[in-house]
C-alpha cells in the first residue's frame, strides 16, 4: 500500500503500471508456490476436479463449459460497464 500511494502521488499512468506489475509477479509466484505445496496434500485431486488456480469452476465436469461461463460473464459485465 506504501508503494501504491507513491504512485498516487505521483498520478503518472507508469507508475501504477509498475506497482501492479511487480503486485501481480509477487502473488502469482506465492500462489504458483502454495499449489505445489498443496499437490502432494490429500484431497488434491478432488481440489482440482473442482477449482482453478484462482475461481471455482461453475462446471465441475467440464473446464470448457467453465470457462466459457466465465467469458460470458466477464463479456455482461464489460457491456454494463459501456453503457
């Protein structure tokens, strides 16, 4: 948080940029790290039939249709936003 209030003040569209980045590569290794960790824990395969790295999947027997509920999803949402 200090270093987004840095970008804050600075108010340049880069700076913001760079916080997020360096946020994003930060949590994503930790995530990426706490999955491995979690692969050799039972119930794993259960965890996986039914969830992402990051969401649930709304169709458990199927990634596809999982997916594609959420593109959908993302598609309604971008079109409320641009009304």
């Amino acid at each position: 948080m200090i270093y987004s209030s840095f970008a804050v003040c600075v108010g340049i569209i880069e700076s913001y940029s760079i916080v997020f980045g360096i946020f994003a590569i930060v949590v994503f290794t930790f995530i990426l790290m706490k999955e491995k960790s979690n692969a050799k824990k039972k119930g794993w395969a259960t965890y996986v039939e039914h969830s992402f790295v990051f969401l649930p999947k709304l169709v458990p027997s199927s990634t596809f249709l999982s997916v594609l509920t959420y593109l959908a999803l993302a598609g309604g949402a971008f079109s409320l936003v641009n009304l």
